[in-house]
C-alpha cells in the first residue's frame, strides 16, 4: 500500500480563484456572500449567496468549448486546471499516465436543468435544445475533467451531496493507495440556483444575510457555488519528480445512519469521526484542526459540536467553519474545507469562522476560531462533511514528512 500525497490544489471560490488567492481570502476572513446575480431574486425574502462573479471559464479552460457545458462542470475542469498547473506536471505527461478523475456533487447541472424546465413549459418537451439536453448528466463534471486534461482513467461523478468532495478524495486515495491509478484529481462542484436556494428556503434552512456557525443567533445557511480540485499521487511519485507535496492523505471514514433525510445523527458523527481516525492510524489527541461542516442551522451545529466532544473531550482542538466565508457550496464543500485545511498544514495557520458575534451557552465547549485567522502549528488536520440522508464523510490529512 503506498502513501497518498497532494500535490496541486485548485480553489475556484467566492473568496479566491486558485490556491494563492484563496489562501489570501481565508487569512484575511473575507466574505464572499453578495447579492443573487445568476438569477431574478425578486420576491424572495432572502437574496443573498456565496457566488463566483469573477468566474471566466473562457479564460481558464483550454480544450473544452464553453458553449457545449454547463457551469458546474466547468467549474469541476477549471478547478483541475489550477489543480494540474498547482502540482508541475507535464500534461503530455499526465495524458499518457493511468490518471482519471472523481468529482462530488449535489445538484450537477442544475442551472441548466432550470432552463430546460422553464423551456419545457413554453415549448413542450419536443422543443428543447438538445445541446443544453446533453449537458444535463451529472456525469459530465469528471467527463470535463477528464477531456479537458486528456486522462484516459477513472471518470467518476459521487452525488452524495454536501459530503460528495470527502467521497470523491477517498475513492481518489483508494485507487493511488493500491497501485490502481498512478495520478488522480478529486474535488466537487455545484453552482447557485433558483431551485436549490427556494428549496432550502421552503425548509427553514435559509438565513437572511449572514452565517454565522456556532453562534448563539445562527439561524441557517447561505448557498455557495464554486469549484475543488486536488491533484494526487504516491509519495514515490512526487518524490522521484521532485514535486512540492502540500500535504498527505493520512486516510478518511465514511458511514451512513440513514435515520432521517434532514436531521444529523450524533452518534453516527461520533463513530465516523472514529473511523477515520482508525483509518488514517491517529489518536484523536493528535488532530490539531478540525474543518467543520458548520452549516449554521441550529441543529447541525449543536449535534456536530456535542459529537466532536463526545470524541475528543471536554477540551477539543479549534474548530472553524469555512461556510461562514464561502456559504455552503454543496458538493464542492467539504472540497474546498479540505483545500483550507492543506493550506493551513502548510502555511500553520487556521482559517476562521467569520460572522461570530456571541457565544452559545447551551453549545458544548469549542474553539471556532472567531473572525481572524490564527497562527498554529497545524499537523493533523480533520475534515467533516456530513449530507442529507447521514451520509457522513471525514477525511485526515497530515503534514508530509
């Protein structure tokens, strides 16, 4: 079994586009939340989201025409871009290696499959445009990876939802561990949209302006978009081509408690929590960091605390919610937390939970790291992501050595 190391990371984000921007935009805590542009938000009480403004595909990807996919495969191929010009490969290199990719999600093409559903009520089902009818495949996020690098390997799409980037980084890890890909690209993606911002809404899930995770007056979510590439290889690899490995995957835990389609299971967070410690062969008094999945709904944040506590003590390691920041990009969230937490390994600091104003009292005791960023010695780094349905995923990431 060989050691899984990261070597490219690939960041396209409300805060930042590539790895050096977004880094900047997590040490400084901005706020990537702004009001709704990719659609007509009039008559929603809440209009506000994590969305990519600055987002040029045109300017990013090279093979693939632009006209011929949707946003949140683009967003998938371009974050894999960064991610392949992060990590110094030759892409010729690359094209004739066994490299593939696996992409998470939750709602794929979802911009597109409004059009084609608005379509359909004024053309009928025989007038749609089959053009935009192709790009509806979820699949097509790892098939634009893969086209647009010209890998020749594994092109899987994970739709576990918010968890889906964890899924796709393990699956990546498996096929590097054991000898079955030489190079993978693992991350997620999802795009803003009418239909998931007026679902969440119908939920109750939705707040106003702000997320705030951990607060005592944390009232919901703000939906995010955005992109997550992670370029990995064996430890040999990057070692034999003189690479600058960021970080290695130490190992991830993956369970399902199937208990309720919306509410977060305790105790199944706890057991995931500990299987990705005995996966990865750490202690949890060896974690340094923990990336929440910190929506800021009450109850996500009450149970994810009081888990981390029923597995690490009464006195837990810092604990920050990138969602505060980004809003909640969907499948791409537990991508871009795990780009955070490399990033943190590697330049030992901790990214913040922004919008933090008052302490919740009835919240187990946690450091969120409130509004600035912190300098730290960061070793061991856990990342949480948690969907609907309890499909719960942590992965554990580790300063090379």
């Amino acid at each position: 079994m060989r050691r899984v190391v990261i070597t490219g990371l690939g960041p396209v984000s409300s805060i930042g586009i590539g790895a050096s921007a977004y880094e900047a935009g997590l040490r400084e805590g901005v706020n990537g939340v702004s009001p709704i542009a990719c659609f007509d938000s009039t008559g929603f009480p809440y209009y506000m989201a994590g969305e990519v403004h600055d987002f040029r595909p045109e300017d990013m990807v090279r093979r693939l025409s632009v006209d011929e996919w949707g946003r949140t495969s683009l967003f998938a191929a371009s974050a894999a871009r960064l991610a392949v010009a992060d990590a110094g490969i030759d892409e010729d290199e690359l094209a004739a290696a066994r490299a593939g990719s696996s992409m998470g999600t939750t709602g794929g093409e979802s911009q597109v499959l409004e059009r084609l559903t608005g379509d359909s009520l004024t053309a009928g089902l025989d007038g749609l445009d089959a053009g935009l009818v192709r790009q509806v495949s979820s699949a097509r996020l790892s098939q634009a990876v893969n086209r647009e690098l010209r890998l020749t390997g594994d092109a899987v799409t994970l739709s576990t939802a918010c968890s889906a980037s964890n899924y796709a980084l393990g699956y990546a890890y498996d096929l590097i561990r054991t000898g079955e890909a030489d190079y993978m690209i693992a991350g997620g993606a999802d795009s803003v949209g009418r239909w998931s911002h007026a679902g969440f809404y119908r939920l109750g899930a939705l707040t106003e302006k702000a997320c705030s995770p951990f607060d005592k007056d944390r009232s919901g979510i703000i939906t995010g978009e955005g992109g997550a590439a992670m370029f990995l290889e064996s430890l040999e690899s990057a070692r034999a081509r003189g690479a600058r490995i960021h970080a290695e995957v130490l190992g991830y835990g993956l369970n399902c408690d199937a208990n309720h389609m919306v509410a977060p299971n305790r105790d199944s967070i706890a057991e995931c929590m500990r299987i990705a410690h005995r996966n990865a062969g750490v202690k949890a008094s060896e974690v340094d960091y923990i990336c929440a999945h910190g929506t800021g709904t009450p109850a996500n944040d009450y149970v994810e605390a009081s888990a981390v506590v029923d597995v690490f003590g009464e006195n837990p390691p810092p604990i920050s919610s990138t969602k505060s920041m980004l809003g909640h990009t969907m499948g791409a969230a537990s991508g871009l937390g795990a780009i955070a937490s490399v990033l943190g390994i590697a330049g030992s600091f901790l990214p913040p939970t922004i919008n933090f104003n008052t302490p919740d009292p009835d919240m187990p005791k946690i450091d969120p790291v409130p509004n600035q960023a912190r300098t730290a010695d960061v070793r061991i780094a856990q990342v949480n992501g948690f969907a609907f349905g309890g499909n719960n995923a942590i992965v554990i990431l580790g300063r090379p050595s």
